[in-house]
C-alpha cells in the first residue's frame, strides 16, 4: 500500500525519473559528438548566426552582447594557454621546452578543445535566450563597448603572444611530429672503403 495515495511520493517520482532520463540522453548525444570536431564547430557557427540576426534584429541587448564577448574572450585565453604556466610554477609535470635541444613534449591545453567548444556553444544558446526579456535590454551607446572591447582584446591577445614567445610554445599542433632521425657525419654514412 505504500505505493498508492498517502505521502505523495509515488505523484512525485515521475518528474525527477523524467528529468534524469533527459539528462542521460542528452550526455548520450553529447558524448557522441565528442569525436566530430568539425559538425560541433558547423553547429556552433549556426547558433552564433542566429543569435547575431537577433541581436541585428532587435537592434538592442548589447550588454549581453559586451558581457558575452568578455566571456569569449576568457574562454579563448584558457584555450591558448598552457595547463602548466612556466612563469608561474616549477611544475613536476611536463613542462614547455626552452631550448631546440629538449625533448618533445607536447602542448596541453588549460581548457581543452571540447570544453572550449560546449563552453561557447553554451554561452551563445544562454545569450540567446536573454534577448527574449526586456530586462537585459539596458539603453548604452554600443559604439563605446565594442570600441573597449576591441582594446581589450588587442592588450590581451598582444600578452598572450608575448608569452607565447618567450617560452616558445605553439598553441596549435599541425600535423604529427616526425623523427628525423640522427644527422651523422659524412663518414658514417654506411659506405664500406672496398
């Protein structure tokens, strides 16, 4: 008999067992996405194009727009910068190579690829949904925020490729790296003296 009538939990359940389904096909979908960078990327670029027709078309919510940018722009930083920052820690781990002659060790990311991509798509799907109430829709001259913004970026990206080059790092890796091998001398060069 507890499964019927009095406390309500049995009313209750099918709500949150809804809720957790949801959840659960929507990790599915999100996990499956994982390996297809370009179709995630394709999305995104979609989500940005509709979200920039409606702020054209409302001619309006251009705090949201300035706050979004700021996001980005965090976002993008923690995209280029290293997990391990050799100005700041003596790290254990694998660390940036200084010289032409350390080892290979690859560049990992402080914010990696995926979660660059779900916190912007994230960002851009939260910003939408803020034009649709007029209370985010705060009158500003726009011309002012942008010109700041673009100042902002330029100092930041303007450090970040400063830091990039001195501890000589690329935050992108193009291609596989090849082993070319021991450069030897001319004399070494496995002919026999016959």
């Amino acid at each position: 008999m507890e499964g019927i009538g009095g406390d309500g939990a049995s009313v209750a359940s099918p709500m949150p067992q809804w809720g957790h389904d949801a959840w659960r096909m929507y990790q599915y979908y999100l996990d499956k996405s994982t390996p297809h960078s370009a179709y995630r990327w394709i999305g995104t670029l979609v989500i940005v194009a509709i979200y920039c027709l409606r702020v054209y078309y409302v001619q309006g919510f251009y705090i949201v727009a300035y706050g979004l940018g700021i996001y980005l722009l965090n976002l993008l930083i923690g995209f280029l910068s290293p997990l391990v920052d050799p100005e700041l820690e003596g790290s254990d781990g694998p660390l940036l190579p200084t010289k032409g002659s350390d080892e290979f060790k690859p560049f990992i990311r402080r914010l990696p690829e995926f979660k660059f991509w779900y916190s912007m798509t994230k960002a851009f799907c939260i910003a939408f949904v803020m034009t649709f109430f007029s209370v985010f829709d705060v009158p500003v001259f726009w011309p002012i925020l942008l010109c700041y913004w673009i100042v902002l970026f330029v100092l930041t990206m303007r450090r970040q490729i400063g830091h990039m080059i001195k501890y000589k790092y690329i935050p992108f890796s193009i291609g596989k790296q090849k082993y070319s091998g021991k450069k030897g001398s001319a004399g070494s060069s496995g002919s026999r003296g016959d």
